[in-house]
C-alpha cells in the first residue's frame, strides 16, 4: 500500500520502483549512452511512464536468452490537456482526455487530486518535476436529477469530451490561469 500510495500517476511508480530499484543495487542507464553488454550487473532505464530493469550475471551469453516480466504503471484516468483553461457561467473548468476503459459515472461528484509531471523552465533549459496535490481541488459535477428529463428512460449518457470537464474555480477562463495556478 505504501507504493500505491507513493504512485499516484505512471510517472510517480516508474520514479518508486526506480528508489527501490537503487535501495537494491541497482543502477539507472541513458537509453541514449552506449551499454556494454559484457558487463554483468543490475540496470534500469526509464521512458516516461515506462521502466524496465534487469539483472546480467557474469556466466550469462547473449546465445542463452532472457526470462522477461512485465507489467503496466497505467490506469483509467483523465488527463489534463496541453490547453486546458475553459469555462461556461462563471465557472473555470479544465479540458480534459479520458484515458483508458474509464467508467465515466464513477468520476462525478468526486473530490479530485491532481498529479503527474511538468516542464519547468531552470534558467535556459527545462527540467521535469513531479508533483502530487493530495487534496480536493476539483470536481466533475452531475447535472441535477430535475434538469435531465431522458434520465430515466434512456440512462445516463455522457460524453468524453463535453461532460468531463471538472469544475477548479470560480470566475472567468484565463488561458494562463491553470498554468499559473
């Protein structure tokens, strides 16, 4: 539970397992150095959201293959677009991409965090950053029962695009404000 707790978005357990990973001996490569492969030891590399360790032992020929475990850092999500400032009535809402086989009437009327990684720029250069807002700082609201008059003969239907904007703030869309914020 304490990896789960630590791994709120694929990049947060790629960054987990890789602390456990070193904590064991293990040592990061650049995907883009060159390896020697006669050198026996444990290595990982990390692509984005992806890791992807192994263990090379002195005996171990090219010839004899590998045995290879895998599995996924992703889940159901909504992520926030490039250009997410929007709103409607007084209300600062942000763009969102439904991702994966997400059940969309699970995510109304929930306190939701944020996290992930961003882009900062650090004097003429940028460098990534996680980060993890663990509080309520949004929500995705359920239009009133009353103002859904198909509800019960046709069910809830939702569209990804229009209806999963959650709601961050008050006031007018400011192109810079979410950026900012």
């Amino acid at each position: 539970l304490k990896y789960i707790d630590a791994s709120p978005s694929p990049y947060h357990a790629c960054a987990t397992a890789a602390a456990e990973l070193e904590a064991a001996g293990f040592q990061r490569l650049s995907e883009v150095d060159a390896w020697d492969a006669n050198v026996a030891g444990n290595f990982y590399v990390i692509r984005g959201g992806s890791l992807v360790a192994w263990m090379l032992q002195d005996h171990h020929r090219p010839w004899v293959g590998f045995r290879v475990l895998g599995a996924h850092t992703d889940s159901p999500n909504l992520r926030v677009k490039p250009r997410p400032d929007t709103g409607l009535a007084g209300c600062r809402q942000l763009g969102m991409q439904v991702y994966g086989g997400v059940l969309l009437n699970s995510w109304l009327d929930r306190d939701l965090g944020l996290s992930g990684r961003v882009q900062v720029k650090d004097g003429d250069a940028f460098r990534e950053v996680l980060f993890h807002i663990d509080r309520p700082v949004m929500k995705v609201p359920q239009l009133a029962i009353h103002l859904d008059r198909e509800i019960h003969t046709k069910g809830l239907l939702l569209n990804k695009q229009t209806h999963m904007m959650p709601i961050w703030g008050l006031g007018e869309p400011d192109e810079r404000g979410f950026r900012e914020w």
